[in-house]
C-alpha cells in the first residue's frame, strides 16, 4: 500500500492537541455551603462510577482518534503498490448516432444512459491515470485530450451531443488507439449501443473494452422520402416514400404530407412486422418549397383508447419525419421562328411552363428572359441571348454549315450533361442530318461515329447557343417521348431552372452541392462568405469558391439555408430579393441501419478489473465514508450519554 498525497499524514499531529483536551482536568471552584452532610453522599457514590467515567472518556477518545485516522488516510489517497506504479491511460470513445437518441422503457434515452457510464468511468480514475473522450461522429472528434482533471472530463462529458446520421465508430477506435501511443495499461472503452454494421466484429478486438447500453425497443421510421419533377409534365411531381416497421408486432399509423405547411394529403398505414412499404405518389403544382412528410404512430390500449407515439412501437423520433426540396416551375417565355413544323410547334404547346409565340422572322431584339428557337432559317449572326437552333440550313459566325448526311450512326453521346438527362438517340431513326462544323468554342453533346456533331452548345456571355442538326421531318424524333424531353432539359438549361430534382441528403454523408449563380457572385474575389444555417438555428460561415461546387457533412435532419453574405446584387430589379436569396437543403435520416434499434450481439467487458477501487470507486471515497459514519456514532453516543 502506497499513498498518492503521503504528506496529508502529517495532519497526525492533530492528535496531540485531541489527546490533550482529554489529559486536562477542570479544577473545582470553591463554594461555600451550610453543610456537608448531603454532600458526602453524592461522593460515595462517584467514587464507586469513577472506573466507568474514565472507560467513557477513554472511548469518546479513541473514536475521535479513530474518525480522525480514517480522514487523514482518506486525503492521503492510499492505493495497491501496484497500482501506484502503473498509471493507467484510458480513452473513452462514446457513439453519438441517430440510433443513441432512442427513448428506453424508464424514459431516458440512449445517451443518457451513456454519459452515466462515462461519470462512473471518471469517478474511477486514479491521481495518476489520464482519460480522454473521443465521440465518434461522421468523422471523429476529439472531445477532451489526455487529463487528470475529472471535473473537466465530466463536463466535458455533458457537452456531447448525438446526431442524426451515422457514427464511424471503427475510425473514432484508431483515433483513441493513437491517443494511447503505445501505453502499457492503456485501454479503450467504447460506449454504445452497437446499432451499427461493424459492432460484432469490433466487440471480438481483446484491444478494445466495450459497454453496451440500450435495450430492444421497436421502432417505425421513415427510411426515404425523395421528391422529382416529372420528367414529361413539369407541373406535376413525383414522391417516393419509403416506411419501415422494425417491430415484431403490427403498427398502426398514418402519414401526413405537407407543402410549404399546407396539408396535401393523409394516407392511413397498416404495417405488418418487418414489413417494408414504399409508394410513389404524383401530386401537380407549380409552387415549389419545402414538401414534409410526419409518421404519426398510434396504440389502442385495453380500453379502446388511443395513445399517440408509444415509445414501445416507436422509441426513435428522429426518422418520424422527412423533407424535401421541391424545385418550382416558373413560366419559361419562349419565341419559335419557323416556316412551318407542326411536331414542333405542339411539342412547345403541350409544355406547361412554356408562354409561346410564333413568328416567321426573328425579332430585332429579345428580353433577356426570353428564349429564341430558330427552325431551319437562321441570320448569320446569332443573336444574343439564349438561342436554340433546330436543323439550320445556312453558316453563321458560330459554325460552317457544309452539306448533309445520310443515316448517320450515333457514337458518342454525354450522358453526363444535363441536357441530355432522361434522353437516348441510339434507336432514333436519322435519314438526313446538317452537317456543321463548328467555330471556336463548343461542347459537343452528341456526335456521330465520324465525329459530327448533332447536338452542340456554344457557350457566350451573352447567352448559350443549343444546335440540333437532325432533320423532323425525315427523322422519327418528333414522335417519340425523347423530343419533348430533350427540349424541355434545353428549355430549362437555358432558364437556369434546370434540373428535375434536389436529392435529399442523408444526415451524415458528404454530399457535393452545385451552387446557384446568385450564391457565387462577389465583388471581383475569387470566392464568397456564405451562411449555412442548421435547422436548430446555429449558423456557421464558409468560404466557397467560384467553382459553383461546395461540399458539405450535413449531421442534423431538417431543412437547411444556404445564403450569402453581403451580396452585391448585379441590378436593381435583383436588389429587393438579395437578402432573400438562399439555396434550402433537406437532410433526414434515411438510414434503415440506425432505424433498426435491435442491438448488436456485443458483450460488455468494462468490468471492475478497470476500477480502481471496490465497485469501480477509489478507496478515498470508503474511507470518507467511513470517517463520517463515526463521527455521527460519536455523536449519538455522546448525547445518550453513553461517553463523556
């Protein structure tokens, strides 16, 4: 046995002024009296107790001396010999994912349940061992380096929050591996609840001691929710929804989806156990916004009454509700210049969003919200703007135009491009094509197997030029669903409202974001602040760069604001909505892994082999204990006079 703080022994010289407050006698006062007579009996009788009033003093004195032994030793921190020489270093790695929200039977949640196993970790440390926190988020974060301090590991402690995406548990293990450099009694002690694919695996490393926490409640959860604008009506959408009961019994609940908070529809649900239920449902609107689906889970009790979101069947609510971005359509105005194409002309009709005018001759000019199309005749200076040309048949300052070719084969089509999304040529049936050669700079979309070109964009400052050489009349184009398509991406290329959908982002994963023109514009910098503002209102700023892409680790579901700071608007028609321009990003859950909050076959080995004391507390803590149980026998004694 070995003390950590010996010199609070000398706190034993406390006994000596104890010892002699007991050695002292109280000298009688001299008071005269009439008589003695009385008193001579109450002499006798002290004469016969004078054995038993020193056993009492003698008592009184060794419990004080005993009570003041007991706190010395205490403060002195005594521990094993073997203890004393081999400090320990541990480090605590705590999983922070959606599946650690989960509400247990007693009403606290995983975590909770957590962070009480880290206060009993910290309360066993010795004066010469180190801990240090490592929560495993996405990516791992190193709560609290290597210390001794346990008021800063507890608090420290009560800072860590969970997310709602998964835990890289494996990556945060080899951060806390490193922490331990090598140390001879280091360990690694993971607190979780194993809801994760790698849990068993890891729980067989004799590297790595593990406290599992959690028990087997059910669940019911929302594992997708994507919504798209129909690819053929751009005023209708589609949402997929995706539910799943991790329950062994059936569930009863209903979904509620919402547009901007306004009710669009309520579809009861009866969900077999393990039963996986997806749809698909095509709703119309123009309006874009956030779109909002909530899982509502009802339980009928024994008395018929209904009782909403039992923790039984439903104990995460972090996937009971699901958002979107819905991209709104706006009315694209569009001027057709052509002698005659009836295919052409209904095709453009046929599009909702499109505000059509048709004229033989280009007009001398054009707003800048307007879309030209040109049929066939084409001046020999495209004019500005955003121009699409269908099947020219002269040069101009963009391309030469050559002769024709007969059947051509498609060899080479970008898939990648937004313009030809939904979009494949190879059965097409192509008689005639125009044969251009192009001028400076241009972006072939699709080229034959010689390599002429049949869909071409020219980019320019002034606004994109789209070549489509392919002749409608001969071609077969026009009657299959590809034409309407492929003038719709070009239509909305052109608008800058392009794109059918904004995927949701799955908390958790990193996803790249393509950047609106407006977030990107700055005073001549090559980048610009932006705000990102998460759903419980904290904000941070970025730096992006001109590139127009931004990747981001969204790690809480919700609906989040992309904005710039100061932003200079490019005119005064801009400036009124400046402040208001923002990109919103959905994030969910998504993840069917951490809605399924059966626990992992993962045996909890942080027994007291790694405490310092009996029941994982150091010997102080006995001791003080001890120290005051006989201070309060003390006392009791004394006022029953059982002691002087």
């Amino acid at each position: 046995m070995t003390f950590l703080n010996p010199t609070a022994l000398l706190g034993t010289l406390l006994a000596l002024p104890i010892v002699v407050f007991y050695l002292l006698k109280t000298r009688p006062r001299r008071v005269p009296v009439s008589t003695v007579m009385f008193w001579q009996q109450v002499f006798e009788e002290k004469k016969t107790r004078t054995l038993w009033r020193q056993l009492r003093h003698l008592v009184s004195l060794l419990l004080q001396l005993l009570w003041l032994s007991l706190l010395l030793v205490a403060v002195a921190d005594p521990v094993f010999t073997s203890q004393a020489r081999q400090p320990r270093r541990v480090v605590v790695v705590i999983d922070t994912s959606a599946s650690m929200q989960a509400t247990e039977s007693d009403g606290r949640t995983r975590m909770d349940a957590a962070k009480v196993v880290m206060t009993d970790l910290v309360a066993s440390l010795r004066a010469a061992d180190e801990m240090a926190i490592v929560a495993a988020h996405t990516s791992p974060t190193v709560v609290s380096g290597l210390t001794s301090h346990p008021p800063t590991l507890t608090r420290l402690t009560e800072s860590i929050r969970t997310t709602d995406g998964a835990a890289d548990v494996p990556a945060a293990i080899r951060v806390a591996q490193r922490l331990l450099a090598k140390h001879p009694n280091g360990e690694v002690i993971v607190v979780s609840d194993g809801c994760f694919p790698q849990a068993t695996k890891l729980a067989a490393d004799p590297g790595v001691k593990w406290s599992q926490v959690g028990s087997t409640p059910g669940n019911v959860g929302i594992t997708q929710f994507q919504v798209r604008r129909n690819v053929s009506d751009p005023l209708s959408y589609q949402t997929l929804i995706e539910i799943r009961n991790m329950n062994d019994n059936a569930a009863e609940c209903s979904v509620e989806i919402q547009l901007n908070g306004r009710l669009l529809d309520v579809l009861p649900l009866s969900l077999e156990p393990k039963e996986v239920w997806h749809r698909v449902l095509e709703q119309t609107s123009a309006e874009g916004g956030v779109l909002t689906t909530k899982l509502d889970l009802a339980e009928s009790s024994a008395d018929g009454s209904v009782s909403a979101q039992p923790t039984t069947l439903n104990a995460l609510a972090a996937d009971d509700e699901a958002s979107a971005v819905l991209l709104a359509r706006k009315s694209i105005p569009v001027t057709l210049v052509t002698d005659g194409n009836w295919f052409l002309q209904r095709v453009l009709e046929a599009n909702s969003v499109v505000e059509l005018t048709v004229a033989t001759n280009p007009p001398q000019s054009l707003p800048s919200d307007r879309i030209l199309i040109l049929h066939r005749n084409v001046p020999d200076v495209i004019p500005a703007g955003h121009v699409i040309v269908i099947q020219p048949n002269s040069s101009t300052d963009l391309w030469e135009r050559n002769s024709t070719i007969d059947e051509p084969l498609i060899g080479q089509q970008d898939d990648a491009s937004e313009l030809l999304r939904h979009v494949r040529l190879d059965n097409v049936l192509l008689p005639q094509v125009s044969e251009i050669v192009p001028r400076g700079e241009h972006q072939a979309l699709i080229e034959t197997v010689s390599g002429a070109p049949l869909y071409v964009r020219f980019p320019r400052e002034g606004g994109d030029v789209l070549v489509l050489t392919i002749d409608l009349e001969k071609s077969d184009l026009p009657l299959r669903t590809a034409f309407p398509i492929l003038l719709s991406n070009a239509l909305s290329f052109l608008s800058g409202h392009s794109g059918d959908m904004m995927e949701a982002i799955t908390a958790g994963q990193s996803t790249t974001i393509s950047l609106p023109p407006a977030l990107l514009r700055s005073d001549g910098n090559t980048t610009t602040n932006l705000s990102l503002i998460a759903p419980d209102g904290s904000q941070r700023v970025i730096r992006a760069a001109a590139s127009n892409e931004l990747v981001l680790t969204l790690d809480q579901a919700g609906v989040w604001k992309l904005q710039a700071e100061n932003l200079q608007p490019a005119d005064s028609a801009a400036e009124d909505s400046a402040h208001s321009q923002e990109l919103l990003l959905a994030c969910n859950v998504a993840d069917a892994q951490e809605s399924d909050l059966q626990l992992a076959t993962v045996v909890s080995t942080t027994t007291e082999a790694s405490a310092a004391g009996p029941a994982g507390r150091p010997a102080w803590m006995y001791l003080t204990l001890a120290a005051a149980l006989f201070a309060v026998v003390e006392w009791g004694l004394f006022h029953r006079r059982w002691i002087a």
